[in-house]
C-alpha cells in the first residue's frame, strides 16, 4: 500500500475555503493551527494562496486579531487587499459592526474603499438602507462612493421607496455611475418612472448603458433603435 502524502499548501487552502461561518469553532481553530504550521515549515510554494485563505477563515470565524497579525509581514498592496477580503468575510457572517470597525482600520486607502463598499452592500442585504447610506457617505473617493450609492439606491427600490432611490441616485458625483444607477432603479420602477429614467440613462450614459434596461420595458425597441442608427 501506497503510503499517503500529506496535503500541500494549496490543498489546505481548499479545505479552509471549504470551511464556511456554521463550523464549530474548535474545528475551524484546529485547521488554522495545522494551516499555520504549514506555512512555517512548507517549502513556500503557493504561500500566499494558503495565507489568503487562512486569513478568510479566521475572520469568518470572528478571530480578527490573530488574522490581522498574519497580514502585518506582507507588503502594503498585498495586506490591505487581504484585509478587505477579511472585512468582507466579517461582513457575510453577519458582523457587519467589526466588519466596518477594520474596515477604517486599513491604511490602504483603495483597500479602505473597496472594504466600506462591501459593508455597504452587506448592510443592504440586510434591509438596513438608512445605516448603509451613512456608511456611504464615510467613502472619500468619489468613484467609490457612487459604487456603494448605486448599492443603497438599488435597495431602496426593492424595498418600495422608489422616489428616495431616485433622490438618492442624483446624488451619485460620478455620472458613469449615476446612469449605471438609473439603469438599475428603470429595471424596478412602474413602467411610466421606467420609461423616464431610462430616457436619462441616454442622456447620461449614452446607449451603450441604456439598451440593456430599454429591451426589457419597451420589447424590439433595441432593433429600432439599431435601425434608425444605421439607416
């Protein structure tokens, strides 16, 4: 009998993806332990693969602290994207306050950002549109702040509020953004809010943005437009 090899660093990062928020804690700490050990003694190939991993599975599993330590050797680029991936996995577990606490915790400032968005996102999920939109606001970054408006107004709608998510929306500084989010509100809207939205999402984004939403409220409209255009 063949004598069984041990699992390599990307094998246990597998495992440790495969181990979601639900597990009891003793299981997921004894596999974090067997995972660091891996990386002190490996021969480091795909290191950053199984430290990612490890990372995740900590902050699922509420242990910040001891995945933020793990981070504190690697450089800037590379730790604040690990710890936004954390702030994210805190987020999806449902510890949306933590997740926000480290989320200003990261220096990165795009790291930073892309964190708030997640917890932004997570927090509508939730049904809690008013404290996403605050954290929203917290977002410096223009382009970034659109992005976790865009979130917010798009729950909005879902929710009913169809006149605060338009409100909301032409308060997006990036008119990308904006159209992209006027685009969203048309596929959620009455078909008269529709159609009028949709006749802003031209102005501001230009067809390329609109044509998408316009087939789904106003059918075969696409092939006219194409036609007109081409004619």
């Amino acid at each position: 009998m063949s004598a069984r090899l041990p699992l390599d660093a990307r094998d246990m990062a597998c495992v440790l993806d495969a181990v979601d928020e639900n597990a009891e804690l003793d299981v997921a700490l004894a596999l974090a332990d067997r995972a660091e050990t891996l990386l002190e003694t490996g021969d480091g190939r795909d290191h950053d693969v199984l430290l990612r991993s490890l990372t995740l599975l900590l902050a699922r599993h509420g242990q910040v602290e001891r995945a933020m330590a793990l981070t504190e050797g690697l450089d800037l680029d590379l730790s604040g994207a690990q710890q936004a991936d954390m702030v994210g996995e805190l987020a999806r577990s449902g510890d949306t306050d933590g997740a926000e606490a480290l989320a200003h915790a990261i220096t990165d400032r795009r790291a930073h950002d892309r964190a708030l968005i997640e917890v932004v996102r997570r927090l509508v999920l939730r049904g809690d549109q008013g404290r996403a939109e605050v954290v929203a606001r917290l977002i410096d970054d223009g382009w970034a702040q659109g992005e976790a408006l865009l979130a917010v107004a798009r729950g909005m709608a879902r929710q009913g509020d169809p006149d605060g998510a338009e409100t909301l929306t032409r308060s997006i500084a990036c008119r990308g953004t904006r159209a992209r989010a006027l685009a969203a509100l048309v596929e959620l809207s009455e078909p008269p809010r529709a159609r009028r939205l949709a006749a802003q999402v031209v102005v501001l984004g230009g067809w390329e943005t609109a044509l998408p939403v316009l087939e789904r409220i106003l059918p075969r409209s696409v092939a006219v437009v194409v036609d007109r255009m081409t004619s």
